[in-house]
C-alpha cells in the first residue's frame, strides 16, 4: 500500500480565502453568521447563512467565482492527476433562475458539464467524478482518492469540495425545521438547530514517492478511512451512533492505529439535537474515560454541506501542525455528555493523528484520520 500524503491545501468559507485566514478566526472565536442578502427570508424560520464575501452574480452560477477563490494561487496540478469533486448541488443557482423563467442553458446543469468546467480551471484532463452523499461528501471524496492513491492506482489526485448557500436548499431545511432561528451552538445543551453556509476546499493528495519525486512539501497524511450506513432513517441519524462507531473502527484499523493514537476529534457538529447527540454517544463509546479535544466548526462558518469534510480536513492538517484545536463557535454550555470533551476555549492537542468525521442524510457516516507529515 502507497502512503498516501497531502501536498497542499486550500479554503474558501464565510471568513475568507486561505486557510490562515480560517484557523486565525477561529482561534479569535469570530463567527460569518450575518442575515442573508442574496434572497428574501421572511417565509423562513431563520435570516441567517454564512455566505462567501465576495462572490458577484452575473449570467454564470456562483459556484465559479467561488472556484476561482479557491484555486487562486494553488500550486501546479500534474497532468496526470485525477480530479474528484465533491458537490451536492453543484450550480443550484442556474436551476433556480431556469425555474423563474430566466434564460438558462440547461446543460449547464449536467454533472458531466461541471466536472468539465472545474477539470478546466484546475488543469486537469483525465477521468473525473462527482462524489454526491450529502453532507459526508467531501470525506468520502478523500477516502476514495485515498484508496486509489494507496492501491497505485494513481499518483495524484486532486479533491475538490465546493457548494453554494441558495434558496432552494435553504427553504428545505427551513421546511425540515432544521434552521436555528438565531445561530448554530455546536454541542450545546441548548442547541436548536443548524445555519447554513456555503464555501469550498481544495486538497492536493499524492503517493510519498511521487511527492519526493516532485519535490512536494508534505502537509500531512491521510492514515485510515472508513464509510458505513445506518440504515434508520431518511434524515435522521441512528440514536445509538451504530453507523457512526463502526465507520471510526473501519478507520482505526486500515490506519493500524488504536483509539488511543487518535489526539483530537473534528466532529461534524451541527448543532441539531439529534446529530450532536448521536455523535457524542459515539465518542463515548470510542474514546471511553477519555477526556479528549472535539470542536465543531460550524458556529464560525456554517454547514457548508458537500463541503465541510474537505475544509475540515484542511483545517484539521493546520491544527495539528500548530498543535492546538480552535474553539467550538457558538458554544456556551456544554451538553452534559460533551462536557470533557468539547470546549469554547482552544485546547491543546498532544499527539500525531486528528479523526475528522462528517454524517449526512441518508444514514451515511465517513471518517478520515489525519497524520503530520512525519507520523
């Protein structure tokens, strides 16, 4: 098995473009939660998103300029490599004003015109794909260029993790009742409920030997992944963590790692109060008697649905370089079985390997342990 190591990396959320820029945010505890401007919210439960600064409307779909963001500035991409992206929705914005009437070439919808769109910005020519399970999305992405990396069955793979805060989506969490009416408190005993965002990642993942070969700094390594399905429920997850528990063991043991190895947890942490509820009896379960670092990063930036596990992922690489894990935004008081474990001050982190986990509609839970680039 190839070992399989992240070269370079790149965010894009609601505090800005660069990952500097998200870790510093944090760190300060600021938040992008702000009312939306981009449509009218007055039939919703919530004002509320944490949108892209910047992003400029025009006859194309935003998803673009948030590319350009994104990938301003990221180091070279090989020919040779493979692109997956990671979307659940893609150019949402065009569906919508094809809905209204506007004109809009639907082919602009089609996945494969997408995968083109983005192959082209990145430099990119071979096979491409769309991972699409909702909200473990970006996680799975990694996990499968993961394995193609560690099979040989490449040298290069390039993630990329984008999606757009719209009104479609918006509505139907309103619908669902799943908006916080205010602004997400990860983990918190009073916790009512998700805000959305919107923002994207860009990780670039190659074998160690072809990083040396390149000359490629080593950011990290991707160590272990795993992927279950609960099977419960069409939105909700299982209430006794089963998918979630056995998608860690399925990471631990490809990582050849014991749940002792793992430092810190990136939770997917959104604030609704059956996933938080879900995933803390989950750590419980994995981690017993442990008092270990978890934080969510969605009371600073959103759900950035598709894309939260890559900038997770992104994030989690810098926290372990710097050794320290940001406050969970939003939190004020702890539920009682997170207590121990998560925290609105930074905690120190001290070991090699960060578990990031991310759960989605659908029962899907996906996990990826992270290593320094020495581990």
């Amino acid at each position: 098995m190839n070992e399989v190591c992240i070269t370079d990396t790149q965010t894009v959320t609601g505090l800005g473009t660069g990952l500097d820029v998200l870790f510093n945010g944090m760190m300060a505890g600021t938040s992008a939660v702000a009312p939306v401007q981009r449509f009218g919210t007055a039939r919703y439960i919530s004002p509320n998103a944490c949108c892209v600064p910047g992003l400029t409307t025009g006859e194309d779909s935003l998803l673009y300029p948030l590319l350009g963001h994104l990938m301003d500035g990221f180091s070279a991409v090989p020919a040779d490599c493979r692109l997956l992206l990671a979307s659940t929705k893609g150019p949402v914005d065009l569906m919508e004003r094809l809905q209204r009437g506007e004109a809009v070439d639907p082919a602009e919808l089609a996945m494969e015109r997408v995968l083109s769109r983005v192959g082209q910005r990145c430099g990119t020519s071979g096979p491409a794909l769309n991972v699409n399970a909702a909200c473990a999305s970006s996680t799975l992405a990694l996990a499968r260029a993961a394995q193609m990396i560690a099979l040989g069955r490449c040298e290069a793979a390039l993630v990329v993790c984008l999606d757009l805060v719209s009104e479609f989506v918006f509505s139907g969490f309103s619908a669902l009742q799943a908006l916080s009416p205010t602004r997400c408190r990860p983990f918190d005993k009073n916790r009512d409920g998700l805000t959305l965002g919107e923002g994207g990642a860009a990780l670039l993942l190659m074998s160690r030997e072809r990083a040396r070969r390149e000359g490629r700094p080593v950011l990290g390594v991707i160590a272990g992944w795993g992927a279950a399905n609960d099977a419960t429920h069409i939105t909700a997850p299982a209430r006794d963590a089963c998918g979630l528990i056995q998608t860690v063991r399925q990471a631990l043991a490809r990582a050849g790692l014991s749940a002792d190895a793992i430092a810190a947890v990136s939770a997917h942490g959104t604030a609704t109060p059956y996933n938080d509820q879900m995933e803390l009896t989950a750590l419980r379960a994995l981690f017993p008697g442990r008092t270990l670092p978890v934080h969510s990063v969605k009371g600073a930036i959103g759900h950035t649905l598709g894309a939260a596990g890559g900038i997770e992922a992104a994030l989690g690489l810098k926290c372990l370089d710097a050794g320290i894990l940001p406050p969970t935004v939003g939190l004020i008081e702890p539920d009682p079985e997170g207590v121990g474990l998560v925290s609105n001050a930074a905690q120190d982190i001290g070991g090699d390997y960060l578990l990031s986990t991310n759960s989605g509609f659908g029962g899907v839970n996906a996990a990826v342990i992270l290593g320094r680039g020495d581990a």
